[in-house]
C-alpha cells in the first residue's frame, strides 16, 4: 500500500511487515512531531493486506497522537465499489463489510476519486472528486479532448453521467455512444457497438472510471479501427490492467491513468500525478 500521511505538512513515516503467522504489523518511525490533533492519510489499497493496514496505521497514530486524532481519509481508489450490490443469494456484500470496516476508524472526511458507484459514495459517506476535475487537471489530456478532431467515446450506458459531465465541464461538442452485446444464454458480453458511421481523420478518446482486463475497450477499439479512426485513446481513471497494457497493442495509441493506483512503466502508458486538497473535492457527479 502507498500511504502519505501528513501533520502540520510534515510527512509521518512507518514502516508494515508480516509476520510469519501471516498477521500484519504497523510500527510509526521516530517523529518529534508534538500536539498533533489532524492529519491527513492518503491511502492507494490494492489487496486485502492493504485494508487490514490502514486500520492498524489509524491505530497507530490514535496510539501515538491521542484518540482523538482528527484523520482526514483519501482513498483514490475505493475498493469493493463494483460489487456494490448482493447479486445471488449466498453473496457477500462485499462494498458494505468494506464500509463498516472505515467507519471503525472514525474518520472525519473520506474523499475518493471518481468512484465506480453512487452507492459507494453513500455508504462511506465520501465526497466524490469528478473525472471532470481530473482531466482538467492535466493541460495535455485536456487540449486533447478539447481539439475540433476529437470525440468522447462513451463504453456503455453506465458510463454515460460520467460521460456527460465530462462533456459538459469541458465543453464538448461531440458523444459518441456504444452499446453492449451480451449473450442472452450465458450473459457475457460478446461484442460492443459503436453507435456512428463513420470517423475517418477523428481522435477517438474512449474513457471509464475503471480498466481491469480490458475486454470492453479492446473491442470498441477495434470497431473504431473499423470506422476510420486517426488515433485511439484511452483514458481510465483507476487502472488495474490486469492483461496487462500489451492487450491494447495495434488498437489503442496511448493509455492514460492517474497515480490512483501503482503503476509499471510502459511506453504506451501516461500516468497522470493528480493531486488535491480534502477539502477542494468537488463531488459534482458522475
């Protein structure tokens, strides 16, 4: 896990271990820091691991700095938010264990950035920073966006609020929409379709919230091949890439992600060092 954590704008170091057991361990380094009453904790999860130690390090610091030690709570990336309902019967609800988990540590503000769910934000009682505010953080992915020859390209109907303030924060013209294809036997989705003609000479920015494996942006990549396209991008807020960037090879000219998660380098990758104060979170939707 990737943590900052500040008082007074000093950072506060520590260092976690597992012992052999298989338990985790936190232990704050030397601090002279005195009459600490707040700190901000930026916390980047990835594992389960991660979540055990954010609750062990909040322990910490009550321990060190008093128990009521005002923590400011970031979490770029909030975990469980796409399992963000019980889908079948014998289901854990796994974004809701995930919720009651940080309210143990009593946080006084949870920001997270372009979260997947709605439903997130309400049961973590967090103020969500819009992709509109991330984008235009970035001068280059912003003058991209906003050139007469490129298009927003929306993956589903899911994406589409997200879309629209996107579209709508930067003033964009054009929305292209996909639609999915699913298998009506097995539920899977086999195709996606891009809902226009023709873009020959256009720029095509395809963007989510999240890329796991890749599946859906691979096809619509390769429907814009189709349909004339100059260059594909892609731009996902919280980039998991699970296969990998090489999946995007010959389809996608460049991927761009924010620092919400680590990242590997790669030529085709373009991580955007997106920061922000707590409390200039603009929670103005998806």
């Amino acid at each position: 896990m990737k943590v900052s954590i500040k008082a007074k704008n000093e950072e506060i170091a520590y260092q976690s271990i597992s012992f052999s057991g298989g338990e985790r361990h936190i232990q704050l380094l030397a601090n002279d820091a005195e009459d600490v009453l707040e700190v901000d904790l930026q916390a980047n999860i990835s594992s389960s691991d991660d979540i055990l130690d954010l609750l062990l390090l909040v322990n910490a610091l009550r321990n060190q700095f008093g128990s009521e030690l005002k923590v400011n709570l970031e979490l770029p990336y909030l975990p469980y938010a796409r399992q963000d309902r019980v889908c079948a019967p014998g289901q854990a609800f796994s974004l809701e264990v995930f919720a009651q988990l940080v309210r143990t540590i009593r946080p006084a503000n949870i920001v997270t950035w372009d979260c997947h769910s709605d439903v997130g934000l309400r049961l973590v009682d967090a103020v969500n920073v819009a992709p509109a505010d991330i984008i235009l953080s970035d001068v280059e992915l912003t003058k991209l966006l906003q050139q007469e020859s490129t298009v927003l390209v929306c993956p589903d109907k899911g994406a589409i609020p997200r879309c629209t303030n996107i579209q709508r924060a930067l003033g964009l013209e054009q929305l292209v929409y996909c639609e999915k294809k699913r298998d009506p036997l097995t539920g899977r989705i086999v195709n996606t379709e891009v809902m226009i003609d023709d873009l020959s000479g256009k720029c095509a920015v395809v963007t989510d919230d999240i890329c796991d494996g890749g599946f859906t942006f691979i096809k619509i990549a390769q429907q814009l091949r189709e349909k004339n396209v100059a260059k594909v991008f892609l731009f996902v807020t919280h980039g998991i890439f699970s296969k990998g960037i090489e999946v995007f090879d010959g389809l996608v000219d460049e991927v761009i992600t924010t620092n919400s998660r680590q990242q590997t380098n790669h030529p085709k990758l373009r991580v955007i060092e997106y920061e922000h104060k707590i409390n200039q979170a603009s929670d103005n939707g998806r």
